[in-house]
C-alpha cells in the first residue's frame, strides 16, 4: 500500500521544506501505515506564527463584508465536498460513514453561525451618560489565535474553532491531532479557493514539541484546546503563564440516569448508541448507566439484546455500524479496563474482547463491553475509558443518582431518561454539569449556543463556539466620548463625575 506524505500549510500553500521528524499515520480498520506526517520542530512553528502575525496586520482590519463573504464561500465548499472530508475521517480515524457525515455537519453548523458575524460582534451604545457625553464599546479581534485539537473529531472540533476566530479578525494557527491530520489541510485548501489571505489560516502538524512551542510563542495572544483533562489543564496552565487567554475543555465520565417510568425501549436504543457510537471515542459519549430501583433488571436485557446484534467492522462499508479503535495502544489500553472491570467484582454482561472481524485480521478492533453492578470505587468507573465500555451502577433512589453524579469531578455532559416533567424539572436544576440532556442521550448543543462543561471538564472561563466563542476570541474596547463645542468651559482639575 502507497503511504501519503502529510506537511505543514504555512502562508497559503503546503509546506515544501523536508520534516526533521515525522510519524505513522494508520489506517485503523487495516492495521497498515497509511501516510507518514511532519511533526514540526519550533522553528516550523515559529514560521506559521509569523506568516500568521503578518497577516493579522491587514485581516484585523478587513471590512466584516469580506470576512462573511469569505465564511459563506467556505460554507458552500465544505458542504458540497462532505463527502470527501468525511472519507479521510473514516480512513485515519476508523469511524463509519454516517458518523463522519454527521461530524461535518455539525460543523457547518458553526460555520453558519460564523456568518453572522455582522450581528454577533456588536457593541453597545449610551447617549448622555453625562452631560453631551456618550459611552459606546466596541469588539476587536485578539490577534493570533492557536488551537490544538483531539484526534476524535479532527474535522469538527476544529470547525468549532476557526470559523468563529477568523470571522472575528483573528488570523490562526491550528495544531491537529498527529494521528488523523489530512483533513486539516484539505479544509486549509478550501478556506484559499474560498478567497482567504495567504496566512490567515496555517496548519502546523506535531506532538508535544509543536504544542509546547505554541503556548510559549509571544505572538499567541490566545489558545482554545479539546482533550483529556490533565493535558487540558496543563494546557491551561502553561498557556496563562505565558499571558494568554485559554479555554481548555478535559474529560469526561458522563452519566445517564433511567428512572423506573422511563420508556426502556427508548433508554436501551439511548444508552446503546450514545455508549458506543463512534466506538465510544467521544468525549460526551455515556459511559455509565445509572438505573434507579427496578429499572437495571428491565433495562439491562434490552442493552445486552442490541448489543449483540451490533455490527462492527471497516467504517468504509456500508453494513457498519461501529468501527475500530484509533490505534493498537488504545485499543490494548481500553481491553484492559476490561480485564480489570472483571478483577474487581463488576458483572461482565457483554465481552468485546477477542472481537475478530473478518478480512482484517489487523485491525484495531474491539467489540462493545457491557458491565452491570459497577460501583464507585472500581477503575471503570473512576478513570475516562475512552473506549466501548459502559457500566452500569445501580442506586435504590433518585437522590442517590443526583449525590452520584455531583460527586463525580467531571462534570461534562448528563442525561436523564423519564417520563415525569417534573422530575426532569428538577434534575436539570440540581445537577452539577455544564451539558443536560432529557431524554437526549447526547446533549451536544446547537450552534448558537455554547459547548464546555463544568468542574474538571473545563479549564478557562469561556465555553467553545456560540456567543461564548465570540467573546473570546474579542476584547471589549469601551470609549467614552464628548465632541468640544464652540464655547469652552475651561481647565477644570477636579475629577470628572456625571453631572
């Protein structure tokens, strides 16, 4: 199999220069070394910011008329190559077609929300604060903005981010993820046919070395990042030492609670879906189950029927519904938390281990693992498995689930299954998480909201895209103005008050 030759897209053009470095990326469903990919040494970065950094000097004052006109070009390209896009997803990540179909959407999603720009980046405006004096604000771009995003959704977790940062006036420079990096750089080549600027938009490729470099670079003004919540709050922390303005959005343990009048027809289809989609490689992925009272015994022969009918393989065919694990490391990892759900007392009902899915013998494949009695203590329980693992964890009352789950220190997404109006009332009032769904099992908000968590989840004080979005990637400017008249009212030394 011929392997592709991945670089760096510096100052509108893919980067000629030979990588010092480089590594292996995979095609998961096959096992095999697709392409290999640049991983940028400081120096490379240092060239993206500047081309960056140049480029802030024009695009920071670019009319809002261009940059929508730019964000609606980008919008027609992405949709009308979907198809493309979510190909290299399935090919580098592993997840089915419908999966990577569904990520490009919900990122043009934002980008519909970017085009709007001319509304969202309004400022205020008082007249006569003091005598013929008025005070207005105004919003203006940061500068150079970076973002450093996870492997999971390289197409739409970036989409989340610099459509909403260059529309604002800020020039980018995005740092994917080194194990499926390929869509970057075609969704770099549309943002040029869409007429943007020569360095507007760079893609750096890289591992620890690029990130460091980022989060130190003077140039940087801010940093949004996605991932597991110690490198998110290293990321945090890192970033703020140097100055920046960062938002860092970590893991997650996210839980579903079934009450006993839930329809559990419904709840099995949710808890199913939600938990394994994607082979669980996602961070508002439900992982664990909790089943107030009787639900468990009427809920768990449900899960474990759809379970065993699920079908896994290659995410480029058809008849697939979960594909395999980004690498072999993860995929051994996640069995692990298998091997060690069973050490410590929890129920096996569904083993995925062992899976073997015919004609790819190589592939990082592991089928969906179920665990009913899972309890607090147990590492499949405390840790973010990232994987198709879900468990169960059964508590006598309401009470207990909500003390469960306000415990918990992530506090990203949540779910509740009933059909009492006033017990979801009250859950959404009580819970402790950034993301609630009722009845929804993946409570991923639209676009014009804002998406982050709480507690552990989130490091910053702004969530990502929304009015959330814009905001951080702009800084309030408020003026205070009075035009002199003909008569003058002379040197006054006091200090000014409102009159």
């Amino acid at each position: 199999m011929a392997t592709k030759t991945i670089t760096h897209w510096i100052d509108g053009k893919a980067y000629e220069r030979a990588a010092a470095r480089s590594g292996d990326v995979f095609n998961p469903a096959t096992g095999e070394v697709s392409g290999r990919v640049a991983l940028a040494t400081p120096s490379v970065v240092d060239e993206a910011v500047e081309s960056a950094a140049k480029a802030a000097v024009s695009w920071n004052s670019s009319s809002i008329a261009k940059r929508t006109k730019v964000m609606f070009a980008f919008r027609e390209l992405v949709a009308r190559h979907a198809g493309e896009i979510a190909a290299l997803l399935t090919a580098e990540h592993g997840k089915v077609t419908g999966d990577a179909m569904g990520e490009v959407q919900r990122g043009l999603e934002v980008i519909e929300f970017a085009c709007g720009i001319a509304d969202l980046s309004k400022g205020e405006y008082s007249e006569n604060v003091s005598t013929e004096v008025d005070t207005y604000s105004i919003r203006q771009p940061l500068g150079v903005v970076a973002g450093i995003t996870p492997f999971n959704f390289p197409a739409m977790v970036p989409l989340w981010m610099f459509p909403l940062a260059i529309a604002c006036g800020n020039t980018f420079v995005l740092k994917p993820s080194e194990r499926d990096p390929s869509c970057s750089l075609l969704m770099a080549q549309m943002l040029a046919d869409a007429g943007l600027p020569p360095g507007v938009f760079n893609v750096v490729h890289g591992d620890k070395v690029a990130v460091d470099r980022l989060l130190e670079h003077p140039k940087i003004a801010a940093i949004s990042f996605v991932g597991s919540t110690p490198i998110a709050q290293y990321i945090y922390e890192t970033g703020t030492r140097h100055g920046k303005r960062v938002q860092a959005l970590g893991g997650a343990k996210n839980h579903m609670i079934v009450l006993p009048d839930a329809d559990m027809e419904l709840a099995a289809d949710a808890a199913v879906s939600a938990g394994f989609g994607s082979a669980g490689e996602r961070c508002m992925a439900i992982s664990v189950v909790v089943a107030v009272g009787s639900a468990a015994d009427r809920l768990i022969p449900l899960m474990k029927e759809r379970i065993a009918k699920l079908k896994v393989g290659d995410g480029a065919e058809a008849a697939s519904e979960m594909g395999p694990i980004i690498t072999r490391q993860a995929r051994d990892r996640i069995s692990g938390y298998v091997d060690a759900g069973v050490k410590e007392g929890a129920t096996l009902v569904s083993d995925g281990r062992g899976l073997q899915v015919a004609g790819r013998s190589n592939g990082f494949f592991l089928g969906p693992s179920l665990f009913d009695n899972v309890k607090p203590e147990m590492s499949i329980y405390t840790d973010e498995i990232f994987g198709p693992v879900l468990g169960v964890t059964r508590v006598a009352t309401y009470d207990e689930a909500i003390a469960l789950i306000n415990r918990n220190p992530y506090a990203n997404g949540v779910a509740i299954f009933t059909n009492d109006g006033g017990a979801a009332r009250k859950f959404q009032h009580e819970v402790e998480v950034g993301m609630v769904g009722i009845n929804v099992p993946i409570p991923v908000p639209m676009a014009y909201y804002s998406f982050g968590g709480w507690k552990a989840s989130l490091f910053g004080d702004h969530h990502i895209y929304g009015r959330d979005g814009v905001h951080f990637y702009t800084r309030t400017k408020a003026i205070t103005s009075r035009w002199p008249e003909p008569r003058h009212r002379g040197v006054d030394l006091g200090f000014p008050t409102n009159r």
